[in-house]
C-alpha cells in the first residue's frame, strides 16, 4: 500500500467551507479511482488543513493524480497545491473496521514525523511494536507507518483513535519504543485533529 499526506499551511479556516464539497464531489470521484482505499481530511490543531490518503500502490495513485489535482483546482479555492506532501510506500499497519465519513463514525486523526531512521532491516521490526503498541491503547481505530519515497531517512505514522486523550497516549507508548530502540531518531507530532471527512472505498 501507498499513502500521501497533504498539508495546507494556515487553512485549517477554510475546512468548514471545504468539507461539504469533498464529502459529496471528491470523495465520490477518489471511489471511483481504481486503488483507491481511504481518504481522511482535517483541520489540525497546529493551523493547517491535512488530507491523508491510502492506495493499494504508487502506481494507482500516480494514474490519479491529474484527476484529484483538477477536482481540487475547480472546486476548492486556495488549495491549488499543498504546502507540503509526504508520499511514502506503507509497512507496518493495523485497522480495526472500516470507518464510513457519516458526522457519527468521525475520528481524531494524528500525523507524527520521524526522521534520522534506519533502514528497512532495522527499522521494520520497531514499525511493527510500534503499531502493536499503539494497537493496545482504548480507541484504536488504525495506524499506518511509511517511509518516505523522496528520502528514506523519513517516516511518517498516521493514527485514528476515537479521541484526543487515546491520541496523546499512543504517541506517548510510540515514542517510549522508538527511544528504547532507536535513540538517534527524532519523533514529532506534525499535525492532529477531529477528522472533517473519512471515507473508506
């Protein structure tokens, strides 16, 4: 699997505009994306608005992205391009059930950077507490760690809990694996909030 995370530098504002017409015009058009497999969007505590999205691969996300680019620039005004994006083939994941986008089924999502890891070989196993780790706090609802195409010192994990408080305390347990393991890695919380849209395919 796939995953790109986008970040909109100082629009978490515009989310209760933007909601309503990715919930009922882009989410629609993402499920009609071969590969396509989940889509989160919010408006993080840190300012900005972040959407991250899962495919079954690279490839399925490439052959979209001329699709979701076009959509965004008809439909959503200043979101032309992201402030930042983060595209990275997913290793260690955990998820509980499919979660629908319904204002009943929304979750708190948390985006953590990692940088200065390991390779693959040494790296994977620590993913794997990691997500075990997180998998053990009440309100886990999934988890997906990556490492970055564009630099493989990179890694990102995105969290889904039930709420803000369960949040704090899966990246309190990551991050006492990551030091026990891998004391040279930097962990940051880079972005969090109450999901506006979720949708699954």
């Amino acid at each position: 699997m796939y995953i790109s995370i986008a970040r909109y530098a100082g629009m978490a504002g515009k989310i209760g505009e933007a909601a309503p017409k990715v919930q009922q015009g882009f989410v629609p058009m993402l499920k009609g994306q071969q590969g396509f497999l989940s889509y989160a969007a919010f408006a993080s505590e840190q300012g900005d608005v972040v959407a991250p999205h899962v495919w079954e691969s690279a490839e399925a996300l490439t052959n979209s992205r001329e699709k979701i680019r076009a959509w965004v620039i008809s439909n959503l005004t200043g979101f032309d391009e992201p402030s930042e994006r983060f595209d990275g083939t997913i290793g260690p994941h955990a998820i509980v059930a499919p979660q629908s986008g319904s204002q009943d089924h929304l979750l708190y999502c948390m985006v953590r950077k990692a940088e200065n890891i390991p390779g693959p070989d040494s790296m994977v196993p620590v993913a794997k507490e990691v997500v075990a780790a997180t998998q053990k706090i009440p309100g886990f609802r999934g988890a997906y760690a990556s490492r970055s195409a564009d630099d493989q010192t990179r890694g990102a994990t995105v969290l889904f809990f039930d709420n803000r408080e369960h949040a704090q305390a899966a990246h309190e347990a990551a991050l006492a694996v990551m030091h026990k393991h891998l004391p040279g890695a930097t962990v940051r919380v880079a972005a969090s909030g109450e999901t506006s849209v979720l949708a699954m395919a």
